[in-house]
C-alpha cells in the first residue's frame, strides 16, 4: 500500500475533522464544481456528530483566507494551540515552584511524544488542552486574590473548555472545589455565592448544546450510553487498560518521579490544585469507563497532572545540587530541558512511525476516478476509510467484521434493528447491568444496517480483508463483478448484483 505523511495518530477522527471543514469551506465557494460541493456535502452528513465543530469552522474560516484547502494550515493551528496550552503551563508551574523549575514541566509536556504527534494534528485536543490550562491558569489567579472579573472569567474559560471537550469538566471542577475547600474541608463551602456564580457562568455556556445533544435531540446520547458502562468496575480488563494507557501515555519515569514530586509541594494552594485535579482525572476515569482504558489520548489530564508535579522536585534538585553556584543554578533547568528533548527523540519518532498507514492522496484519487466519485460506497480501508473518503471524494460507510459491536451497530441504524426498551426502569437496570455486546451477523444483516443501497466495494486494507473477512471475499466473488485490481486496491462492482442475499 502506498504511504501518506500526515501523523496518523487517531487518524479516522483527523480525517473526520477534516471531512467537516471541507465541506464547510466547499459550501460558501461557488467556485467549486457542484459535483464536489455535493459530495462534500453527503460526506459531512454521514460523519458522526462527537462535540461541537468550533475547530472545523475555525480551520474552514482560515481556508478561505488562505483561498483554497490546505491540511499544513491544520498543522500550524494545532501548534500554535500546544504552544498556548505550554505558556499557560509556565504561568501555572511558576506559582507552585520557581520560573526556572517551571522549564522543567513544559519541557516535558512539549516534547512528549503523544504530544508531539497531538500538535500536529488535526484533532480537538490541542484546543482543549489550550483551554483546559487556560481555564486551570484563571481558577488559581482567582483565589489568589478574589475579584468579580477573575471570577466571571475563570467560568467563561472553563465553560468554553467544556464545551469543545466535555472532559475537561471533571479536572476544571475539581481544581476548583478543591481550592474552594483548602482551608476548611466542610460540605457547606460548597454552597458559597463564588462556587455557585462559578457553575453558573460555565454551565451556561456548555450545558445548552450537550443537553440538547443527549437529552432532547439524542444524537450524542448513544456515544454516551457506549462510553459509560458501569458494569466495567467488576471486569480486570478495565482497571488494567486504565493503567496500561495512562503509562504508555505519561512514561513510566515521569510518572514515577511527579508521585515523588507531590510531597514537596511548597503551599497549600498549590497542594489543593493538584489534589483538585486528581480528583478530576479519577472521576472522569470512572465514569467514562469505556474510552478510559482504551487509548492514551483519554489521559491528556493525566500528563498536565505529571508535568506540574515534575515542577517542585526540579526546584529540590536545584536547591540540592547547585546551591552554591547562582550561575550553574541558572543553566541547570536549560541543561535539563535540552536533555530532556535529546533522550526523548527517538521516543517521538516511534511514537510517530507506530501508527499503521494508510493509502496515499494519489491511490486514493485514482480509486476516486475509478468508482466516478459515488456517494453510495462500501469500504474496507485504514482508519474507518476516513483518509480514503477524504482524498478520493468519495462517500459511504465502513464494512464490519462478522463479529461487530452491537451497540455501534444499532447506533449506526437508529435502532432499525433493535428498538429501544421502552419501560424506563428496564432501561435504567439495563443501562446499569450491561456490557460490550458482540454479536454474528450475516453478510444480508450487514448489508441490511447500512443507510443506502451500495453501488461499489472497495478494498485497500488487504491484511484484514484476509484475515477477518473470507465470508466477504466468498460473497463478492460469487455476486459482484471486479471491477478493478491493482497492488494497492480491489474494486468490486455492486450496481448489477442483488446486494444482500446470500
């Protein structure tokens, strides 16, 4: 298969995102062929809604600026968010440590390797953690000293935060109790005018759109009902893959010395802040018990946690080791940083090069010619298909394996399938009790939960196609013509077959 150069970290969202700006910038620019306006169109419709589109509207905003759709402009954005979320790192780091140990914190958070691939992607996460230290940095400024204006804005920042990532809600209030609580641990602070004015300024600002999403429109209530599985407290598998990602995410030995790190915090705001984000970090762990076990870029709360617990025990070792010299004092966390970065190279370059590929711009286009751009595509490709819909201009839907998750596929069908239980205390026991659910479906049942009547198939992820699919291949070759065979890709065509019966 041929390679692409974009960071393939959680590239089906990437090219999701991407997907989205495209056809948002393609809609306001009649110069575009209507072909592609319409494709781009169809495409953006089947993508799944997960938060609000502020990142694609800003990087749809900056295509026409720029006149034309350019993913070096999402690279340049993404960057310049990371780089924020380091400052607003540094002004945190310095009022529990010194400007010096402070390098040692954003140090580490610049150059850690799921970082770095973070920073140049086209995700949300950069922005999030942006605003998720941006909204750590105004929380602390207000209780240094309390002022009406601190606090309204320390609420606008977290609300904001909160609503490009829901996630943040769990760190962002639990700095803020904890900090709340510092100096008398009594239930009844909780209900002072500030902790109240705090939840409403936010709340305002990111309760409108997810209540409606989950609650009213539903559209985001089957990503939470998949996410959310209590029952995961009593499985192994959870507690393991929440550790597991959160060390793969944070290393081993930075984990390991922010843990020594902690007791030498030097006052009680900077205790209660950590402690206050803690807190945060483990309730969002166990309530989204799904997603926490399962990809590192869940613990971006985690490495925040890490690098600002790094801080105090850079400032010990200065105080320790080059007490006696103000010069070599100053050069000791330029000295550290700079190793830091060297050591951590070739950890980036794995990190980077670990990520399987996916088909290149021009196999892509090639397929795209090859199937006249249709909006009524199978595919069985990296990623979802995602770079592959995104580069050929093409629309469609994902081919499942024959064990599939059976919550994703009723979620795809709008419980066509399997209606929803309609007795509310079912519901609520169900919910309680239930687990991931696998379940065998036939060749006409996949065919059955897609929304269009498919015109091609596509293959270019080969190695599954192999693996996991001979009851496809066996289909395909007996009721669809082959259209096209090259070393990259197969295309079957559908259109004069009776697709679904086996």
């Amino acid at each position: 298969m041929a390679t692409a150069q974009w960071p393939a970290i959680i590239a089906e969202r990437q090219f999701r995102s991407a997907i989205i700006a495209r056809a948002d910038y393609f809609d306001e620019n009649r110069d575009i062929a209507d072909w592609r306006r319409e494709m781009a169109r169809v495409s953006k419709q089947r993508q799944n809604i997960l938060e609000p589109p502020i990142l694609e509207n800003i990087v749809a905003l900056l295509y026409r600026l720029a006149g034309g759709v350019n993913l070096e402009i999402v690279r340049l954005l993404s960057t310049f968010f990371w780089l924020m979320g380091g400052m607003f790192l540094y002004l945190i780091a310095v009022r529990i440590s010194s400007p010096p140990a402070a390098l040692f914190a954003v140090a580490y958070f610049l150059f850690l390797p799921m970082g770095v691939a973070l920073s140049m992607s086209f995700l949300p996460e950069p922005l999030m953690v942006m605003m998720f230290l941006g909204g750590i940095y105004t929380i602390l400024r207000y209780f240094e000293k309390p002022a009406r204006s601190r606090l309204i804005a320390a609420g606008i920042i977290t609300g904001l935060a909160v609503l490009i990532k829901p996630f943040c809600l769990f760190g962002l209030l639990g700095a803020f109790v904890a900090l709340a609580l510092r100096e008398t641990w009594h239930w009844k602070r909780l209900l002072r005018a500030d902790m109240i004015v705090f939840l409403m300024v936010s709340s305002l600002i990111w309760m409108p759109f997810y209540g409606y999403a989950i609650f009213i429109a539903q559209f985001l209530s089957g990503n939470f009902r998949i996410s959310v599985l209590p029952s995961f407290y009593f499985k192994l598998h959870y507690w393991g893959g929440w550790f597991y990602q959160a060390v793969d995410a944070v290393g081993y030995a930075p984990l390991i010395l922010a843990l020594l790190g902690l007791p030498l915090l030097r006052n009680h705001l900077a205790k209660a802040l950590i402690l206050g984000l803690m807190a945060g970090y483990v309730l969002f762990g166990l309530v989204y018990t799904y997603p926490i076990g399962i990809a590192g870029y869940y613990h971006l709360q985690l490495v925040i946690i890490v690098a600002l617990a790094l801080a105090p025990l850079g400032e010990t070792f200065m105080n320790l080791f080059w007490q006696g010299s103000r010069q070599w004092q100053r050069r000791v966390p330029i000295l550290a940083a700079v190793l830091l970065i060297v050591f951590n190279q070739s950890d980036i370059r794995n990190h980077l090069n670990s990520y399987r590929q996916y088909e290149s711009p021009e196999i892509a286009r090639e397929i795209g010619e090859a199937v006249r751009h249709s909006g009524k595509v199978v595919y069985l490709a990296p990623y979802y298909g995602k770079p592959l819909e995104y580069y050929s201009e093409i629309s469609g839907t994902y081919w499942p394996e024959q064990t599939v998750n059976w919550d994703w596929v009723n979620e795809k069908t709008s419980g066509i399938i399997a209606p929803e239980e309609s007795n509310w205390f079912r519901r609520i026991h169900k919910w309680l009790t239930r687990d991931i659910e696998t379940r065998q479906l036939s060749i006409a049942e996949r065919f059955a939960a897609l929304s269009f009547v498919p015109e091609y198939f596509i293959v270019t992820d080969f190695r599954r196609f192999n693996r996991h699919h001979q009851d496809t291949k066996a289909y395909l070759a007996e009721h669809a013509t082959l259209l096209k065979q090259t070393q990259h890709y197969l295309i079957y065509d559908l259109r004069m077959s009776s697709v679904g019966e086996e």
